[in-house]
C-alpha cells in the first residue's frame, strides 16, 4: 500500500510561539527520510501532530489517503512512533513491555517476529531485565522493537540517537537501511547533521519554517561558496576577529576549525591571511574543504534569516 | 478482553514491584486503624483540676472529694489563690479551675443558693465543652445529694426525686471505638483509594510513557478502566483487612451485614477512584496530582462526620454535605454495622453515591485526551 506521507499548510501554535508555519513537505511511500534542524525547530511537535497527539490549527495531512485528523484511529494502527524521551516503562521487564505494546495493539510478538527480529536478538539476552536498567543503546533498541511490534506502515523516530553511544548510532542506523527493505517509510528527526547523509532525502527545518528537501548530495551541490577551514591559536579570538573582517560573508565554529565563507568570488587567500596576522593570530593553517550538510544549513538559515 | 486483562497484569505487576509503595498500601493502614482508635477518641480521661478552696468548710472538702474519687479527674494542687491557679493554666499544666469562695459552706448551710466558680482552659473549644459537661455532672450529682439531706432533716419526710436516665441505643456504652472505627475504615480506603489513583495517571504522563499509549489504538474507556479495578480490588482488600480486625481486635459488633457494607463499598470506591481519576487527567505532576488530592480530601473528611457530628455544623455545612461522598459512607457504615441496618433502610444513600460514581467516572472518561 502507498504509505506516503502529504503534509499541506501545516500549522501550530503554542500560546505566543508559532511552532510550524505553513508547512509543506511530500515524504515518499518507503522512504528513509531525515528532518534535520536544531533544538526548538519544531520537528517534535511535526511528529506530534503526524502522530495524532496533536490537532493542527490550520492545514492538514495524510498519510496514504487517510487523515491525520479526520482517521486518526486508523493512522494509530499503521503507525510506529518513538518519542524522544524514553517512554517505556521503566519498572517492567524487557519481554513485559514488548508483550504489553504487543497486546495494546491486539497482536501477539510471536506474530510479528520476522519484524523485529534483527533487532530483537540483540536484546533477548537481557529480556528479563528491568528496562529502566539498560544502557541507551539497548533502550533504544527496545523502543524500536516496540513500535514496530505491529507491522506499522509508518516509523516516526524523533531524535532516536540522541544521547547514544557512536558505536549504538551507527548500529541504529543499520537498522533503519534494513527496516527500509521492508517496505516502511520511516521519518527520523535528528539534531545531528552528519545523520543526514545517511538519509534518502532530507528536509531543513527551522524556526518552523522547512528551508529546504532535497537529496543530502544536491543539498552540498548547491553550495556556491568556496568554504574554508582555518585554524589558529585561538579559535574564538579569530571567530570575533573575522565577524569584523569586511569580506566575511559567513563564519562560524566547527569542531576544532573555523568555516569560513568570503562574500567575493575570487579573492586571494593571502588577504584572509594577512588581516588575522595583523590581528596578532600565529599558526594559522587556512585550506579549502569540501562543504557538509551543517554547512548548507547555516547558510540557508542564515540566508533566510536575512529575509526577514 | 484480552487487551483489559494485560492491562491489568501490567497495572498489578507495577504496584507489587514498587517497593516503596507496598508497605505504604499494605502496612500503613493497618497501623493508621490500630493508632487512631484507641488516639481518636473522646473519652475524657485524667482532666487536670486545680483547686482553690478559701472555704474550707467540711461541704468544700466533700465536693472536691468527689472530684478526687472520680476516674475522670485528677485534683493536682488545692491553693487559695486564684492567681497562682491561673498561672498553672498559662503554663498548660492545668485544664480547669475550681474556685470555692469563703462563703461557700456558710451558704449551704444557710440553705442558700452556694455558687462555684470554674474556669476553663478552652484553648481547645471541644475538649473545654467536655470539661464543663463532666464538671457539672459532678456538681450536680453533689447538688442532689445535698438538697435531698437538707429537705430530709428539715421535713422528716423522704423527698422523691424524678430521676431521668438515659439508654444510649445500638452502643449502650458510649463507648468510642465502636463509634469511631468504622469511621477510620472508610478514611483508609479513602485515602488507599483517592491518592492511589491521582497519582497514576499523571504519573504516565510525568515519565513519559503516556504518549507512547496515546497512540496506540487502546481505548479511553479501557485504560481508564485498567488503572479504576486494580485500585477497588486493592481498597477491597484493605476494607477486609479493617473489618477483620474491626471484629477481632476490637471486637465492636457487626449487626448488619458485611455484604451490604461490600456493596456500598464497590459503589462509593468507584465514586473516590473515578474522582482521582478526574483529578489524574487534569494535572501535569504528581505533585499537582497530590495537593488537589488533600484538599478535597481534608475538606471531605473534616465535614464527613467523622470527628464533629454533620448536626452541629452550620445550616450551609449541612447542605454542601450532599456532595460528600465520605459523609455518606461514613453514616452508611455506621447504621450497617452498629445498628443492623438493612438495605432499604440506606437504599437512598446508595443511589447517591451510585449517581457520583457514574457521573464522576464519565467526567473522568470525557476529560481524559489522548489529543492534546
């Protein structure tokens, strides 16, 4: 079945804050999709409302041709939801709480195994044990177990690797390529921008506002700018100094470099240099590096900001 | 069904594993019956007397002698001066005072009217009250007996008296825990029940695990429900347990049936567990969850009857009292077990409670969104 995902004019509120303006977004039947955007951009209360906790102000969506609104007690049947608070219960075992799930949606977990499976032999050596006791990893791999324990057409992961281990991450992430194959569309939200390229597509989100879909390759295509990393002494001297600079177009911390952007096409190198030197900075290394998905986001955010 | 049943596993799994809570459920109450009915009482025992006796004529010493022999007083200091008595009851070691003046015995035996004065700590209004009605029935018992002598010497003749007495009907004694227990029954299960049931709900939505419910396919009717039986088996097993001892340690007379009491029970539980459920669905913390709790509670108990009689309370008192649902209960229980009541005698009383239940648990199922 086509469980596509058709978001149209989506908006919310909450008292003052306007948490999603107006969003349009077309996520594909069995796609792995990525909502990618800082803390506070709105893609939790997105999912809330994709996932019937919430009732939009205006606009609407469907998932297949059934109504978030309108069906909401279908769409809770073919969909899989994990929040990004762990949201088990913590004084139940392992196997308790997939049985619970299980038998909330009148199914059985011998039923459903062939989905879980991969998954679930992971943590079955600990299935007597509290789920309050694991480690993040192995939650999260409950929880996953969990909201697939009923076949959903539909996954909705909000922030599922945050507070998780690179090693779980990874591991989750190969979870989510083998649950595709299985014909789910599963949406991910992420702070992470490294997350994005393992995304079919993704979606940048801000402010409530989607500043861009695109495949996360084009998305770095499309970067005009030549990006360079420059490092030096001190990194947060240099940020301050190079805000001053009048060619900046953009700077910003990265890890242990700065990125920055000049606002002419061609410029030399050399000029960078020189005004940080007079500015007192020693050991400055500059290169050209090739631009990542976090650089697309700040400056399409800071683009947008600019609009405003 | 098959839904209901796990829900209830997995309620009762949660109870028995919170090792905090179980002696809170299972211990507590049973101390809080055994404490309170022989604490709670009213039986006015050891009243400290001071005495200031400036007549020491023989009439004065036969009255406080009669203070003295009386279990329910104790004569600490007899003085002469008023003053040093008042400063007793500044320090709090004295409850009342007994003032003879000089005249005293001269008067009686003028056949006078004799007057004494007594002064009363009244820093607690209800045990003053006490005070004055134990004080005067001594007094007047010597009143008695005093005017009889003085009538029979003067006439020769026997005087006869009317003598009224009183039977106290269904508890001949007036004995309190009788009284009181039954009371502190229905306070047990109230509070079992009341907080038990606030607590829950909000405590899903406090760590999280509501949502993930929310938008599982499960019905309103029936997660409320899952989290409604666990509560009335737990106050039903609690209500067992006090009526057992209520029968065994105490020993105070079961006249009615324990059945009927069951029934009431089931009916005013539904009423106590939907309410916290209402109160559950309405707040964000356990925390909230608790101090709307109290405060329905207190409110409810301190006007159920329990302690003041609901007769004394003012007009306006009286008539918020038809929604409390523990004043119902606690009458209820009462008239079962110490006067035999049967079912039609209480049938209006279970009607009521039985129109809280319904609609307190529908307002419960109504306000409980699984949309924000």
């Amino acid at each position: 079945m086509n469980a596509g995902i058709s978001i149209e004019n989506l908006s919310k509120r909450y008292g003052s804050v306007q948490a999603l303006k107006h969003i349009n977004l077309d996520i594909n039947s069995g796609e792995l999709f990525g909502l990618i955007g800082p803390d506070g951009a709105g893609k939790t209360t997105l999912f809330r409302l994709l996932a019937t906790l919430l009732l939009p102000d205006k606009g609407g969506a469907r998932m297949g041709d059934i109504d978030i609104v309108g069906d909401y007690k279908q769409i809770r049947n073919l969909l899989g939801y994990m929040p990004g608070k762990f949201s088990l219960y913590q004084d139940l075992s392992v196997i308790e709480n997939l049985e619970f799930f299980a038998t909330v949606f009148d199914t059985r977990i011998e039923d459903n195994m062939d989905m879980i499976h991969d998954i679930w032999v992971q943590i079955e050596p600990f299935k007597d044990r509290l789920a309050g006791n694991l480690s993040g990893g192995m939650k999260q791999k409950l929880a996953l177990c969990c909201a697939l324990i009923h076949q959903p057409k539909v996954l909705l992961l909000d922030e599922p690797t945050t507070g998780v281990d690179a090693v779980s991450r990874s591991e989750f992430w190969q979870m989510l390529k083998s649950l595709k194959s299985k014909g789910i569309t599963i949406v991910v939200a992420t702070p992470y921008m490294d997350e994005a390229n393992l995304c079919e597509r993704v979606a940048l989100i801000k402010d409530g506002e989607i500043l861009q879909v695109n495949t996360p390759q084009e998305i770095v295509d499309q970067f005009e700018r030549k990006l360079y990393a420059i490092k030096s002494d001190d990194n947060y001297q240099c940020l301050l100094d190079l805000r001053e600079f009048e060619f900046t177009n953009s700077v910003f911390l990265f890890g242990q470099t700065l990125h920055y952007t000049d606002v002419r096409k061609e410029f030399s190198l050399e000029e960078v240099n020189s005004y940080l030197k007079s500015k007192g900075h020693l050991n400055l290394e500059i290169e050209h590096v090739k631009p990542g998905i976090e650089d697309c986001f700040m400056a399409l955010s800071t683009k947008a900001d600019g609009y405003e | 069904m098959r839904v209901l049943k796990y829900l209830l596993q997995k309620e009762f799994l949660q109870i028995f594993r919170n090792k905090s809570m179980l002696p809170i459920i299972f211990v507590m109450p049973i101390l809080q019956l055994c404490v309170l009915s022989f604490a709670a009482t009213y039986d006015m025992k050891n009243t400290n007397l001071y005495i200031v006796d400036k007549d020491l004529s023989s009439h004065s010493r036969e009255l406080i002698s009669k203070f003295n022999g009386s279990p329910f007083f104790t004569v600490k200091e007899i003085g002469f001066s008023v003053e040093e008595a008042e400063k007793e009851i500044y320090k709090d070691k004295i409850d009342a005072i007994l003032v003879f003046n000089d005249d005293f015995g001269k008067s009686v035996d003028l056949k006078k009217g004799a007057s004494v004065q007594v002064l009363i700590n009244a820093i607690n209004a209800s045990s003053a009250g006490l005070y004055n009605a134990y004080i005067s029935s001594v007094i007047q018992d010597y009143n008695r007996k005093v005017s009889a002598s003085i009538r029979e010497v003067g006439t020769g003749v026997p005087v006869h008296f009317v003598q009224s007495s009183y039977l106290h009907q269904f508890n001949p004694e007036m004995k309190y825990i009788p009284y009181m227990l039954p009371g502190l029954l229905v306070l047990l299960v109230t509070v079992i029940g009341l907080f038990l049931s606030a607590m829950n709900v909000v405590r899903e939505k406090e760590i999280g695990t509501i949502e993930q419910i929310n938008v599982t396919p499960i019905r309103k009717s029936q997660f409320l429900l899952a989290k409604l039986i666990p509560f009335l088996i737990i106050g039903f097993f609690e209500l067992g347990i006090g009526l057992s001892i209520a029968a065994f340690l105490f020993k105070i007379p079961f006249l009615g049936s324990v059945w009927l009491v069951y029934l009431v029970a089931f009916v005013y539980l539904i009423a106590i567990l939907g309410f916290g459920l209402l109160i559950s669905t309405q707040t964000n913390t356990q925390q909230q969850a608790m101090f709307i709790a109290w405060f329905f509670m207190v409110i409810f108990l301190l006007m159920s009857g329990l302690f003041t009689p609901v007769e004394s309370m003012p007009e306006w008192g009286q008539t918020l009292n038809i929604l409390n649902p523990i004043a119902y209960f606690i009458k209820v229980i009462r008239m079962i077990l110490l006067k035999g009541s049967g079912f039609f005698d209480i049938v209006d009383e279970i009607a009521i409670l039985t129109l809280f239940a319904v609609s307190v648990v529908s307002i419960a199922v109504n306000r409980y969104r699984k949309v924000a």
